[in-house]
C-alpha cells in the first residue's frame, strides 16, 4: 500500500473539524461558567443587604374589662344621687353600661349615670383604646401618642414645639467683646459693655439719669410697677385650667369646661387622658346643674377625675 506523501504547513481535515468542535464546547463551558458567577454574585449581593429595622411591639395585648375597673366606693364618690335610690336601682347604675365595640382586645368603654334629687346629674365614661401600629417601622407606642396629642389639641392644650437648631456657632476662643469703632485720631476704642450712670456734679448730685432709663422727671414702667405701653399681661391662672399633668402614665393632661346645659342650667366637664405605652385612657366626668344652682364646682370634679385615673393607671400596671 502506498503511503500519501505529507506536506508541511497543512493540516489534515480531520484534525480541523477536531479543533472546531473543542472550540465550540469551551465556548459552551466559559458562557455556563460566567453566567453561574453572575447568578452567585446576585445571590451574594441580596444576602448582604442590610435588613430593615422593625420597630418593637407595645406593651399590652388585652385591655381589662372596664365596668368591673372601677371600685364601687369610687362610683359612689362620683355618683352622689346613687345614695337615694333602691337597692335595685342602685347596682343597675353602679354596674354601668359597657360600650359597644367589636374587638374588646383593641377599645373598651363604660358609662354610668344618676340624677340628683334636685334634678342635676353626674355621668362617667371610661375609654381605653389599645393602639396598634401595622406599619413595622413605627411602634406601637408611636402610634399610641399620635392619638394622644390629637386628644389634648382637642382639649386647647399647645403641644411643645422642640427648638429649632439655629445656624453654626462661633468656633472656640474666637473673640467675644463688641467691635471697636475707629476715633477721630485713627484709633479704636471699645464701645462700653454695660450703660454708666450719668457724672455728677459738684454737690454730689446726679445730673443725669442710667443709659437707657426714661427721661429726667419721668416714672418708668419698671419703678412704677405698671406693664410697660404695649406689652399684654399674663393671664390670671387658677391651677384649674386645661394643663399637662404628672405622675401620671407616660403623659397626661386635663381638660376641663363650662356651659350652659338648657335653661339656666350649667354643666362642666372634666376629662382626663393618659397614655402608658400603646394604651391611652380617657376618664370624662360631667355633671349639671338646674336652675338657680351654682355651677359645678371645678376643682371638686378635677379631684375625682385625676384619682379615678390612677387607679385605672395602677389597674395597667397589675
């Protein structure tokens, strides 16, 4: 058999189609490798990413029953005209009746009423509201003071507005002395910090008056004791107005107002409101008067108000 002469410089077709076809599946296996790092590294990136911050739950998941809360020594104390009535008649308004909601875990709510024997009234509502935020970045207890502060806006209580920053403050050790203005003669001199009295003359006698005090002969504000032109007056308080109050759950404020109740009858409400952690409490008492009557007395109602409040507040507490 002859054998077919080589020639230098050629490659035979066979190993051509060999070296095509090992191209081709390289090819195939660096494109799956890339894509596989690619896939990884998008893996790798989502596993790194940091997680968003959940805001911690509130304190309280259950509300007390609220009728049952308040003792009946306290009820008798707010509801005077429950001494008169029959034994039967006296625990049907003792007992109280208990507010229509749908989910007792979320709001809760009690009233009671009584007349008096010379035709005035007292009522009582209770209101507990568990707040739940169902933002998770946002707390309970978050939650919880926004209907706080919409309560005590209500009430024409101002919710402190927190200082605005001002602009960059002075470095350290830069100089704090007013500037100097230029004399006559080219030089500086230091305007005076504080004002001087007036020189004296001969006799002793002060011929002037303080930089800044009212003219020779005339009375100031200050030593007169008046408010100077323009500047209003604080107003009277009593201690009874509609005010912050402490000790008392996280935060709480009072309210209290007067009105006409037909006639020329009067009747004043008081309401006090709490809030400890994502619950807020409201205690409304009111009574009203017939008549000639005094009106109801301001203090007397605030009193009883506050103390049946801390004792719904020691109730949260147990």
């Amino acid at each position: 058999m002859q054998r077919k002469r080589y020639s230098p410089g050629r490659v035979p077709g066979t190993l051509l189609g060999l070296g095509a076809g090992l191209g081709v599946a390289l090819g195939a296996l660096t494109g799956c490798s890339t894509a596989g790092t690619a896939e990884d590294v998008t893996v790798d990136a989502k596993a790194g990413s940091a997680a968003v911050p959940v805001a911690p739950p509130g304190r309280y998941r259950t509300l007390f029953e609220p009728c049952g809360a308040v003792p009946q020594a306290a009820l008798r104390e707010l509801l005077p005209g429950t001494v008169a009535l029959a034994d039967a008649e006296r625990a049907k308004a003792l007992r109280g009746t208990a507010a229509v909601t749908y989910d007792t875990d979320r709001r809760v709510g009690c009233t009671w009423t009584a007349d008096t024997a010379d035709g005035g009234s007292h009522r009582l509502v209770l209101d507990v509201e568990r707040v739940v935020s169902y933002d998770p970045t946002v707390s309970d207890a978050t939650r919880a003071q926004e209907v706080y502060t919409r309560k005590q806006l209500a009430a024409g209580i101002a919710v402190p507005v927190p200082p605005t920053p001002t602009g960059p403050t002075a470095p350290s050790g830069s100089p704090t002395t007013p500037p100097q203005a230029p004399t006559a003669s080219g030089t500086a001199t230091t305007a005076p910090p504080t004002p001087t009295k007036a020189p004296t003359t001969d006799t002793g006698t002060t011929t002037g008056t303080t930089t800044g005090a009212t003219p020779t002969g005339g009375i100031s504000s200050a030593s007169s004791g008046a408010p100077a032109a323009g500047t209003p007056s604080a107003p009277a308080t009593t201690g009874l107005e509609p005010r912050l109050l402490g000790g008392l759950g996280d935060i709480a404020f009072v309210g209290d107002t007067l009105g006409s109740a037909g006639g020329a009858g009067r009747q004043r409400v008081v309401s006090v409101v709490f809030r400890t952690s994502n619950v807020v409490v409201t205690v409304e008492y009111r009574q009203r008067t017939t008549g000639t009557a005094p009106a109801p007395d301001s203090k007397e109602l605030q009193d009883r108000a506050q103390n049946l409040a801390r004792l719904l507040a020691d109730r949260l507490e147990e």
